[in-house]
C-alpha cells in the first residue's frame, strides 16, 4: 500500500513549539506556530490535513519567532475543560473575557483546539492503519510481501510515535491557555470597573461620636493591644504581636464565629497551612507568577496557604462524591499567609494589611442547579454574623473587572471603619461553579430512580462536575478594627459587643492599663 | 587558641595605630623635606599594614564566633550526667487507667468519631499532615483558650506572634535553621523561616534591648501555630498526631534576673504539672541527663504522660531554663538598680548591665494532649468523655459521640 508523499525531506527539520503573540490575528495562525516534528524521512501520509500541509510550507519561517512563553513551565496536571463548550459559544466567551479584562487567548485557545482535534483525528487513522498492517501479517504471505509489511509496520509506528509526542505537547500548550481562561459570568452582574459595582444592602450608618476619633493604631497604643515595632525587628514590616485582651478578641472571634456557623449546620475543620502548589494553582490562584501573594517553601513543592478555600477545595480532589451527600458545607478555622506583593499605598497602615492573620472561612460543594441559592445563604450568614455584631457595613455585587478568574459572581462586604474614615472590605462571598471543580476534578453522580437504557442502575449516568462557593465568615484584623474603632469611648476603651461578651471570660470593656 | 591570636592582632594594631599617630603629629610641625618625605613614606606603609591587619581581625573573630557559639549552655549540677536513660525521675502523678475492654489508639477512636483526616492531607500537603474535623476541632480550641486562660490568671502576658521570622533569630536562640536534617522551613527567596515554636519569636521581642530591672521578670504566655520539617525522625514513633509537620501550641516565656531563674523554672513546671493533673492525665516528670538537654539548656524538665493507645509514655511538654545563653546571642540585658552610689557618678551609670535569664516551657502541645484525652478517657463503645475543666470551653459538650453513619 502506498502512501502519497505528502513531504519533501527538505522541508522537515525539528520545529519548536512556540507561543503566539496576542497580537497576531487569527487569519495566519500557521505561518507564525510550528508544531515540534521530527524527521519523517521514510514516513509517507496519505492526503494530510489542512494543519500538517501548512506546516511544512512554513517550516522555515518558525525559528524567527521568539519564543516568549517557553520560560513557563509545563502545567502539572490537566483541567477538565470543556472546549466544545467553548467553541460553540465563542462569542459570549470572548465577551466575558474582554469584562473581565483578562488576557486570556480565545483564538488561540480554539486553533490549538481545532489543531489538537484534527491531530487525534490523524492519529487515530494511523493506529488503525497500523492494525490492518498487524492483522495482515498474521496470514500467510509471500517473503517479499511480508519484508514490504515489516517496513510500513515500521514507518507507521514511527510516525506514530512522532504525533504522539506532538499530540502531549499541543495538549499542554491547549491547557496552559485554556486555564487562563476567566469563569462566565452571571447575567445580573454589572459590566465594568470596581466603580460600576452595585449595592445590594447597606445595614446600619456611621456613628456619630462626639469626640476626637483614634484609629486602631492609637486605640492600640493605649490599651497595650498590638506590638509593630519588635515584629518588624523580628520577622519583617507588616507583621504583628497581639497583646493582652487583643488575644482574648481573637479568640472570642474565632470561637464565636465557628460556633455561630457549625450551628447552621457547617462541618468544622481546621486545615493544613502548607499545600503543595498544584492544589494553589487548581484553586485558580498563581503562586509562582510576578508578584504573587504566596509564599513557597525552599526545596520544596509546597506553599502557604492564603486562605483554607485551598485546603477545604482540595479535600475531595480526584473524587466522585454521590449526589445524596450534596450540599457538603464546611466552616475551617486557619492560619493565612499573603506576601501582599504589589499591593502600595495608604490602605497599608497597622492591621489592614498584613502578611499572617486568622481567618474563619466557609466552603459549600453542590450540585450546579443549587449554586445561586447557596451564594445567597452564605452572603446572608455573614450580614447575620456582622449585624449581631452591631457592624455599620455595606454588600456590593462586584462588577465584572474586579471579579478573579475563578468567580461567577462575587459578593464583597466592606465595613464602616471610623478611623481610617472609609469603607474597608471585611469579606468576599463568591461562587465559583464549576471553575474550581474542573481543576480539582471534583464530580458527583446524579441520582436517578428511572433507568431507561438495558443496563439498570447508576453507570448510566454521566458524572458532572459540582459547584463550589467560598465566603469569609470571620478575617481577625479587619474584624478587630472595626470593633476597635467603632466601639471606642472617648477615654480610650473600648466596648465588646455582645454577643463575644461570653467568648471573652465575661469581659463586657477594654480598659487603658495605667503606666 | 583563637581568642590568643585575637588578643595578639589587637595589640599590633593597637601598637600601629600608636606609631600612625606619632608619624601624624610629626608632620604637623615644620620639616625638612626629604624628612617630610619619609614620613609620608612610614606613614603610609604604616596604612597598609594596619588595614591589612584590620582585615585578619574581623575573619578571626568571625571565625572565633562561629567555633565559640557551638559551645553548649553550661549545666546544673543536679543534672544527672549521661544519655537518655540516665534522666531521674523528679514526680510521677497518677497511674495507668486499668481498662476492661480492649484498648483503641487515637486513630482507631478518631475514626469511629470521625475526628481527623489524614488521607486526603496527604494528597493535598504530603504526609504527617492532617484535618481536624467536628468535636477535634472544638477541642483544640478548648484547649488552647482554657490554657491561655490558667497562664493569664496567674500573671502572663497574653500574646499571639510572627510565625514568619528572620532565620537570624532563630538561630540566636539556639537552632540551627540551616544545618543538614533541620528541623527549619525556609522560605524561598528570604531569609526568612517559619517557627518551630513560640520560644522564638517571644525571645526576639526584647532583642538588643536593656531592660529596667524593675520589669523583670516578664512572663508571657503565647499562642501559635507551629511548623517542623521533622526531618531525620524515623521509626514507629510517627504515626498519626504524635509527629505531624505542623500544630497548635501554647508556650510560656520568662526573662528574669539570673539569681531568680532556677525558682522560675521550678514555677514552670510547677504550672505544667497543675494543668496536665487538672486535666486527670497520668504523667511523669524527668529531669533530663546531660546528653539530651539541647545546646541552650542548662537544665530540662520533660513531662510524659501516658498514652495507653501507644501503650507507653509520650513527651507532651518540657521546660527549659537558657541561663543567659538565648540572652547573649539574642542582646537582653538588664540594669540592675541600686539605692547606694559608691562612687563618684551619682545615679545609674555606673552599674553595668548584665544579660538576663530566658526560660521557656510547653503549657499545651494540642496533638500530643489530644492523643492522651481521646486514648485515657476512651469508653468501650468508642465515646471519650470530655475532662472536666474543658466542658465550659467546650460549649458544655462532656461527651464525644460516635457518628450514626
């Protein structure tokens, strides 16, 4: 059987994968990329596809194209993208990005996938090509005819070989573009920057205070709460000792908040800190990108964890849960971690933003029809939480600029803090869909009672990927600010609110210490 | 031998420093010129030959440093010399709970009460790392809030620190972040490490520092969560929360006057032994032998409870008195005070400072404590009563139940 010649010799050399620049334009994808191809002297192809064609006519024109993405390294592991999906619903895709002001690659994203499916396709035709050329030397042939089989067995497992190996790399340069790839967005969400962001609740009005305001950093000062100055000597700026009754807040804090939130039926967790950074990554965060807000430990895989919706995402990672165990709906108390890399500026004074604090998080996996319902509870639960507290705050639904790549909605709560004289952001409640779950292969199988195919019973049932949603039930330092500041009395002390009175031993007023 | 040669180098460089000064003022006066010369001439060779000199002085004394700090704390005498075996037993309170039906370790009954998670921590961080889940994380709160609480009441300071800190500190407390099997995270591209244990940044908050002897001592009790590579610890000792890479601990920290350490640390462990018996546990308290005490000890109390799980005794806490050897590297002195001036100074100056005394001792290391609550106060159907001074902290829960799955 003869294959058509489909290459010259010449025009094969080993091409290098590269990374296109945004700023080609789709109509000449392949004069700029060249997929790495290894010589095929003896291969012959029947009619190539339009992909294999191209590029030979381009081979020579690929080493002139920096390579600007080859220093990135190869993804770990794979997400379960759906990129039918996205071819088939290109535009509102490409909408959402250009919303969100991400730099994700859509033309690209879908080339590389027409590319990748074009060469399965070829790929599938040579193994069963390769079969026929197996089953035929079973029978009985002639010597001459049986040597012609041997040499295009072998040709074909060459040339097998050779697509394999390019059909791995396309797939990794697919999923490293692909996972930039920003969530959708939910239809009620505004389009725009952090200034188009509506407001959903507003609970409460500043205090009036008849007095000179301090702000916490003062209020500190006096009531021998906080230690900066021994903290920068020891560890570096942006950490901090607590002292005295600030000890006893934080406590009464955590303990309160994962009281008030186990009773609503949550499972309370405490996590590990340290994560190794495919979790980090699967999770939609960047940890070894420019600037990034995670800390990595030396010699290692591993990082610190900026916030336990890491940790809780990762526990059913790889896993298919059974529909009846959804909702799962936990409340972890952790330690965080953030370099706070970039961040500049005025919003940076004492505890507003620092490198370790303790947070109270809430995270629910469900199945994709409850989602929204569940958005709403976990936004309610923290009005509830910062109301009982006596909290002037406000609820704003994020506009789609200021939304991470990972939510479909985000709801954020920035609270009154009277000493910095302005709204600080106390919480972030967002649904993530199947952004998360994609990555961390979290699936569940949907129940059903009617089989109606022959076989009886669950495998039917494709499985499907679950939802998850995060919320910030408890930050300390932004919680302790604003009780701090909101709570002083014009002698420096301030009032506990009363629902962490218990929480604090029965302590009801931080008193100044006399010198 | 180094010390000598330092010694030495100081008295050349002493000695031209001494002839530099002579060929200057010299020069300062009318000369010939061809004297003049010279003198620029010796005067300059005198330059280089100090500078040169100058340069050995710093490489040996930083030399002098490195061979010196390695030198361990000196030792109590009632410290028993010898190896692990030798340590004495100082009190023994309570004794084994004899059960009648057959014994579960803490994985077995965290199991059955769906407690802790090590599986899908493995997965997520690596092994010896862990999840506590439902009652376990009430009683980890439970423990660390009760905890604070006792050491409060009786004159701690309250605190919660940096678990991120400069390895420079670290290592002025006595460890060896860097060393092979260190026992050290590092971060990468700093040089900064996380803590193994409040001890240290507790000891560098009053670095480089002179204290007013009328603060002394100061005593703080603090909370942290504390992080170990457990490097090089082998052996059947590792399973489930008796080794993990990182936990919750509380931890006392004393500076006081040397004349008053020794009573400081009898106060500590005096605490720990009130806490642990509080709590009903069966323990014992060693005094450690010479070959176990840390380079910074100059005397160690170990407190090993009974976990009837492990069917042996487990460390659950120690305490340490440094004498001044923390205070040295990490600069803590203090200014004695005196009423009488002697001499012809009136007031403060004239007594110099002395370094203080750093203790530090475990009031609450949560994973060993939680193995030795679910293992003692097991019952046969699986259950674990709650000790009593917890069930306040515990929301009033006095009963960990197994789960109806």
């Amino acid at each position: 059987m003869g294959l058509p010649c489909g290459f010259g010799a010449s025009t094969l050399q080993t091409l290098k994968l590269v990374a296109i620049p945004s700023s080609f334009s789709m109509l000449r994808p392949c004069i700029s990329k060249t997929l790495s191809l290894h010589s095929y002297h003896h291969f012959q192809r029947s009619s190539l596809p339009f992909l294999s064609r191209a590029l030979s006519a381009t081979a020579l024109q690929s080493t002139s194209i920096a390579n600007e993405d080859e220093k990135v390294v190869k993804p770990q592991w794979r997400a379960a993208i759906d990129f039918k999906w996205i071819r088939d619903n290109k535009d509102s895709v490409a909408a959402n990005i250009k919303n969100r002001n991400s730099n994700a690659d859509l033309e690209l994203v879908l080339e590389l996938y027409e590319r990748l499916s074009n060469l399965q396709k070829e790929v599938e035709r040579l193994r069963g090509e390769r079969n026929v050329v197996a089953n035929k030397m079973k029978g009985k042939l002639e010597r001459s005819e049986r040597q012609r089989l041997i040499e295009e067995g072998k040709n074909l497992k060459e040339g097998l070989a050779a697509l394999e190996e390019d059909l791995v790399e396309l797939t990794d340069k697919l999923q490293q573009e692909a996972q930039s790839i920003p969530n959708m967005t939910h239809p009620d969400v505004p389009i725009g920057g952090e200034d188009c962001s509506v407001l959903r609740r507003m609970v409460g009005s500043p205090r009036e205070f008849s007095f000179p305001v301090k702000d916490h950093l003062q209020l500190g000062k006096g009531l021998d709460l906080f230690d900066f100055d021994a903290a920068a000597e020891v560890s570096g700026s942006k950490f901090y000792y607590l002292k005295n009754e600030a000890v006893m807040l934080e406590m009464a804090l955590i303990n309160w908040t994962l009281s008030e939130v186990t009773k609503r039926g949550y499972t309370p967790l405490t996590t590990p800190e340290i994560v190794r950074s495919s979790v980090i990554e699967k999770c939609g965060f960047q940890p070894r990108g420019a600037n990034t807000q995670v800390y990595s430990i030396e010699g290692s895989d591993q990082c610190l964890i900026g916030t336990a919706e890491i940790p809780v995402g990762g526990i059913h990672m790889d896993s298919i849960l059974a529909s009846s165990t959804l909702p799962l709906k936990y409340v972890a108390y952790s330690h965080c971690f953030r370099t706070e890399a970039g961040a500049a500026g005025t919003a940076t004074r004492g505890l507003y933003r620092v490198h370790q604090f303790s947070k109270v998080e809430m995270f629910i996996l469900c199945r994709p029809e409850d989602s929204d319902t569940y958005h709403e509870e976990l936004i309610g639960i923290e009005e509830d939480l910062f109301s009982s507290l006596g909290l002037h705050f406000r609820t704003l639904d994020m506009a789609s600029g200021d939304l991470g790549a990972p939510a479909y909605r985000k709801f954020d709560v920035e609270a009154w803090m009277p000493g910095l004289e302005r709204y600080g952001e106390i919480s972030s409640a967002s649904n993530c869909t199947d952004y998360q779950s994609r990555r961390l292969g979290i699936r569940f199988r949907p129940s059903s009672e009617i089989s109606t195919g022959p076989k009886k019973g669950k495998t039917n049932i494709p499985t499907q990927f679950v939802h998850t949603l995060n919320a910030t039930a408890c930050a300390v330092p932004r919680m302790v600010i604003c009780l701090l500041e909101n709570f002083q009395k014009e002698d420096g002390s301030v009032i506990i609110p009363e629902p962490l009175i218990p929480f604090m031993g029965g302590l009801d007023l931080i008193r100044p210490k006399s010198k | 031998m180094r010390d000598c040669q330092i010694s030495r180098r100081w008295q050349e460089v002493e000695r031209l420093r001494g002839e530099r000064n002579v060929v200057a003022n010299k020069m300062k006066g009318k000369l010939e010129r061809s004297e003049r010369q010279r003198l620029i001439e010796e005067g300059k060779n005198l330059k280089e030959g100090l500078a040169a000199l100058e340069e050995d002085l710093v490489e040996l004394t930083d030399k002098l440093q490195q061979e010196a700090q390695s030198i361990p704390n000196m030792t109590h005498p009632d410290v028993p010399i010898g190896g692990e075996d030798c340590s004495v037993l100082r009190r023994m309170v309570g004794s084994p709970r004899e059960f009648s039906f057959p014994v579960k370790d803490h994985l077995q009954l965290g199991k059955g009460l769906d407690l802790f998670d090590f599986d899908a921590a493995a997965e997520v961080s690596g092994s010896k790392f862990y999840y506590l889940k439902n009652e376990a994380v009430m009683l980890e709160m439970a423990l660390i809030n009760w905890t604070l609480s006792e050491v409060t009441k009786r004159g701690y300071t309250p605190l919660t620190t940096p678990e991120i800190v400069r390895s420079s500190v670290i290592e002025k407390c006595g460890f060896q972040p860097r060393g092979a099997n260190t026992q050290v995270y590092s971060i990468e591209g700093s040089d900064q490490c996380l803590i193994g244990t409040a001890e240290i940044p507790v000891g560098g908050i009053h670095m480089d520092s002179i204290l007013a002897s009328s603060t002394l001592p100061l005593k703080y009790v603090a909370y942290s969560h504390c992080f170990r590579t457990e490097a090089g610890a082998a052996g059947t000792a590792t399973r489930g929360l008796y080794r993990v890479h990182q936990f919750s601990k509380v931890e006392m920290f004393i500076l006081c006057r040397p004349e008053d350490s020794d009573t400081y640390h009898e106060e500590l462990i005096g605490i720990e032994e009130d806490l642990f018996s509080s709590l009903g546990l069966h323990f014992r308290t060693l005094d450690m032998a010479s070959g176990d005490l840390g380079a910074p000890a100059y005397r160690k109390f170990d407190v090993e409870a009974w976990m009837p799980g492990l069917e042996r005794y487990g460390e659950i806490s120690s305490a340490s008195n440094c004498t001044d050897y923390q205070s040295r590297r990490l600069g803590i002195r203090f200014r004695p005070s005196s009423e009488i001036s002697t001499g012809p100074k009136k007031g403060k100056t004239n007594i110099p400072t002395q370094f203080v005394h750093t203790l530090n001792a475990t009031a609450c290391a949560v994973p060993r404590m939680v193995i030795c609550l679910l293992e003692n106060f097991q019952k046969e159907d699986g259950s674990v009563i709650i000790p009593e001074p917890l069930i306040p902290f515990m929301g009033g829960l006095d009963l960990i139940r197994p789960k109806s799955k």
